[in-house]
C-alpha cells in the first residue's frame, strides 16, 4: 500500500471509537437521530480513508503499469478502476 498509513491508521482508529460510541449510544436508548447523524460521520470518515487509498493507488500503481510497456498490466489496471468506480457509484 502506497498510501500515507498513519493517515489512514488514524482515520481508521477515530471510525472504531465512533462505531463503539454508536453501539454504546444504542445500548443507552439514545434518540435514533443522534444515533443516525453519528452512523453518518462515521461513514464520513470511512469514505475519506477510502479516498486516501484510491488517490495513492492511481498516483502509484496505475501510473506505474500505464508507464510499463505490457499492454496487459495497462488493461489488469483500467479494468480495476472501472470495477473500483462502478462499487463507488451504487
């Protein structure tokens, strides 16, 4: 992974402590919309991870295999991409 892994460790560990105050919040009978709004940033935070991941996957990776001459590398990548970009969009 090329990705800067602290930056994405953190990320990761600050969406753990929102997902066990989520589950603590539900334990307590807390308002469902509160209990929605913290499911929402905690969404926030995984989809920013999950950027992180993908920008440094095209700066390097993709841009590795579209500088290498094997056309098939080329093709494993986009095709990748497209897999990756069609998950995203649902």
């Amino acid at each position: 992974m090329r990705a800067d892994r602290k930056k994405i460790e953190q990320l990761l560990k600050t969406a753990r402590g929102q997902i066990e105050g989520i589950l603590k919040m539900i334990e307590d009978d807390r308002y469902c919309v509160d209990i929605s709004n913290q499911i929402m940033a905690t969404e926030a935070i995984l989809n920013k991870a999950n950027k992180e991941v993908i920008s440094a996957h095209i700066k390097g990776c993709v841009l590795s295999a579209a500088n290498n001459e094997d056309q098939f590398e080329k093709e494993k990548k986009i095709d990748e991409m497209i897999s990756l970009i069609d998950k995203l969009a649902k």
